[in-house]
C-alpha cells in the first residue's frame, strides 16, 4: 500500500492511471447509456432487444480480435506516450459523433435510418480506441517504474479500471442521457490533456513492422480501383496472419503462454458469470434491474479490492504463487453465492422488488458477501498474471504480448458466453449454472498451478 501511494505521486505513473480510468469510465459511459436508452425508449419488442444487446457486445469485440496485432506492434516500434496522446485526441471525435447519434435517437429523429447506425459505428471506433491502447497500459509500466514498484503499478491500474467501469455503467443508468452526453465530451477532452503529460516512452529495440500480405497487394495490384476495393479485405486477412504469427512467437515462451491461457480460462468464467447476472436477479431473486447493475457492482469493487490487496501479500514480488489457492477460493464463494440463491424465498406477492426493498431481504447481505468473495479472490487470481506478462516477456515486446492476450482472452469471452447460452438453451437453469463456474475454477488452479511450477523450474531467483 505504501508504494501504491507512493506511485499515485509520481508523474511517471498518476498521467498515465488517469487517462486509462478516463479511457474506461467513458467507453463504459458511453455503452451503457447507448444500450439503456435503445433498449428502453426505442424498441418494444423482447427480441429486437436481444438482437441489438447481442449485436452491440458483438461489435464492442470485435475491434480487439481485428486490430491488437496491429497496435501490439505499433507499441513496441514507436513512442508509447505519443501514440496514447493520439488515440486520446481521436476519442475527442468519437464522443463527440456518439454525442450526436444519442441527441438524434433521444429526439427521435431518423432513429432507425441514421441515429442507431451511428451510435454502433461509434461503439466500433470507441472499441477500436481501447485496443489500441490496451497493450500500451501495461506494456508501459516496466518502462516508467521500478522492477519493485511493476505489481503495484498493474494492481493499480487494474483496480482503477474497475473502478472507472463501475463508475460509468452506474452514472449511465442513474443519469438521463442528455446528461450523460455532456459527461462523455467533458471525460474525452480530461482524457486528452492528461495523456499530454504521459512521459516518453520509447521502442526498446530495432523491431520492424510487417504486413505479409498487404505489402505485395500494394505492388502487385496496380489498378488503383482494384487496390481500394480489395484493400478492407486484405487488411483483415492480413490481420488474422499477424495474429496468428504473434500468437506462434509469444507460445515460444511457456510461462508467458500458460499466463495467458490462464487469464484467458478466467475471463470465459467472467463471461458466463455477467450473462446470468440479469436472468438471475429477475427469475431467482424477483428482483428489478436495478438488482443486476448491483451485481455488476459489487462484482466490480471486489475485482479492485483484490487488485490492490495481492501486493501485500507477494509484497512487490511478480510471481503467480497464490493464484491457485485465490481461484480455489474463488470456486469456494461461488459455492455459497449458489447456495444463498437456491435458498432464496421469493416475496408473496410475486412482484420484483426494486434495490431499496431487495436489500432489505434477509438473504440480500449473505448473498452480497459471497459475491464480493468472488471477485476480490478472482481479482487476486488475475492481476499478478497481467504483472507476469509485461515483466517475463523479452523487453521490445510487452505490447506484443498483451495483444496476444487480448485476441485470447477476447475469443475465449465469446467462447464463455457461448457456452452459456447453451447451457440455458438446453434447459438448466441459470441458478444451477453457477455450478458449472464453480467447477470451471478448478481448471483455473490447475492453469495457475502449472504456472507457478514453470515459473519454479526456471529458477527464478525472486520465488526462491
């Protein structure tokens, strides 16, 4: 705790943890006041709903899959703080066309034509924006800090992540959406002006950029027409061997690779988890809306607590030796939080409680705990991985590193809440699915266990 307050003084790391939490409070902002507004007050019909929530998450993936070679690359050749400052400043132009969609849908004009179309090609470029950054904010920190000072620095941004996430769906769903329009343009121009004071970050080797199949396109194909029609096409093929080809070199490194996978196996447990908070809160608890946003919350906050509260126990050390036990303790909660849900005696009247009444229910504080169980325990699970990445890998290729984990962990979520929607489309019920995640954690130590035999048989001298 002492070199987390001491970090948060310091202008080779607060720039930086300010503009990832604005980065995440107005992505969150944004999406959520985009969904709740559409699903709310422009549609009518359940199945129109779940197209566009469907579709949305969809799109909000995707630039992650499409573009992390890209950016890990990118990262590693050029002046990480400089390309922070210009994917700030090109947040300043996507807020400010979602700004516009939210104002036509929330005047309702050319909604369907021209207003929700907007709005979903501002979430891809808001998305877009986060990929780009996203192998920057952990990549930079072996380069801004002290080899002692990498575990705090990740907890920290990890946890205020999670911080600025909670922030922004609540303010979203708190908030008329004129208010939260005014919120993303101040947030998208704090954002910038913080990221003006992130410190150099330079490329720390000769790495070359390539692009194996859009390269020869460009020579070959002489056809200007031919070359802007083909063009989007080869530069999505040509991502997909990029990825492909990162994904080859960094599985060179077994520990790197088993951290990936074990962070990845996490977030399909996540996945699962947040699709059948809302079902869950209405079915098994005969709770409103409100009730899952709480989840979400509490979720959140104990993701944060486990986040900073890892440190005091490795005491600065990046290792993954309590990551089995934290995960195994994860599955233990999730135990009780089904048991606490199983148990759970809806109210007489069969009418959803709202958050102030629910809260008041005999079972809402066990239950509650048990949730926060998971997540501060998952959190402690998760951010000495992310802390392992950065600082076991080569030092030219951190950002590399992290897109990979970002294409991993993103395919792995979709996997996740696939397999979700299978388990309710073949009848169990959503309560009876926290089992499966509970079980699904076991898998989870035994990644992290494998992890932390690699990282003993390599004989590092920090675990010795």
């Amino acid at each position: 705790m002492t070199t987390s307050t001491h970090l948060l003084r310091r202008k080779r790391f607060l720039p930086l943890m300010i503009t990832q939490f604005f980065n995440a409070f107005n992505d969150n902002l944004y999406k959520t006041a985009m969904v709740l507004f559409v699903v709310y007050s422009v549609y009518q019909d359940e199945k129109q709903e779940a197209l566009f929530s469907g579709a949305a998450s969809l799109i909000f993936v995707a630039p992650f899959v499409l573009f992390s070679a890209l950016a890990g690359q990118l990262a590693d050749t050029r002046d990480k703080a400089a390309i922070i400052r210009v994917v700030k400043l090109c947040e300043i132009g996507w807020a400010s066309l979602g700004v516009v969609g939210l104002y036509l849908a929330w005047q309702g004009i050319m909604v369907h034509t021209v207003a929700i179309p907007l709005l979903m090609v501002v979430l891809f470029l808001a998305s877009t924006q986060s990929a780009f950054l996203g192998p920057i904010k952990y990549a930079i920190l072996p380069q801004q800090l002290k080899k002692e000072e990498v575990l705090s620095g990740t907890g920290l941004v990890e946890a205020g992540t999670y911080i600025a996430i909670l922030g922004g769906t609540i303010l979203a769903g708190f908030v008329e959406v004129q208010t939260s329009m005014i919120v993303i343009i101040i947030t998208a121009f704090i954002g910038y002006l913080s990221a003006r004071f992130v410190p150099q970050a330079l490329p720390q080797s000769d790495y070359e950029m390539h692009f194996p199949l859009l390269e020869p396109f460009a020579v070959e194909t002489k056809s200007t027409f031919k070359r802007w029609l083909g063009y989007p096409f080869v530069a999505v093929a040509d991502q997909v061997v990029m990825s492909s080809r990162l994904i080859k070199e960094v599985k060179q490194n077994r520990q790197i690779w088993l951290a990936i996978i074990a962070i990845s196996f996490f977030w399909t447990m996540g996945a699962v988890l947040f699709i059948q908070f809302p079902p869950l809160a209405k079915n098994q608890l005969l709770a409103t809306p409100e009730v899952s946003s709480l989840f979400l919350v509490i979720f959140s906050l104990g993701i944060a607590i486990g986040s900073v509260s890892i440190n005091a126990l490795l005491k600065g050390v990046v290792s993954a030796r309590y990551s089995p036990i934290s995960v195994v303790v994860m599955g233990a909660f999730l135990i009780g939080f089904y048991i606490v849900a199983k148990a759970w005696s809806p109210n007489p009247s069969g009418e959803l409680l709202p958050v102030q009444e629910w809260i008041m229910e005999p079972l809402a504080v066990p239950l509650s705990l048990m949730l926060l169980g998971v997540s501060t325990a998952g959190g402690m699970f998760v951010v000495p991985l992310y802390a392992f990445l950065t600082t076991r890998c080569a030092k030219d290729a951190a950002s590399r590193t992290i897109a990979v984990n970002n294409i991993v962990n993103c395919i792995c979520m979709v996997l996740g809440s696939a397999l979700a929607i299978g388990l309710t489309g073949i009848g169990i019920a959503v309560v009876d699915q926290l089992l499966v995640a509970a079980a699904m954690t076991m898998v989870s130590a035994w990644l992290g266990w494998m992890l932390f035999k690699a990282e003993k048989e390599a004989g590092d001298p920090a675990i010795a």
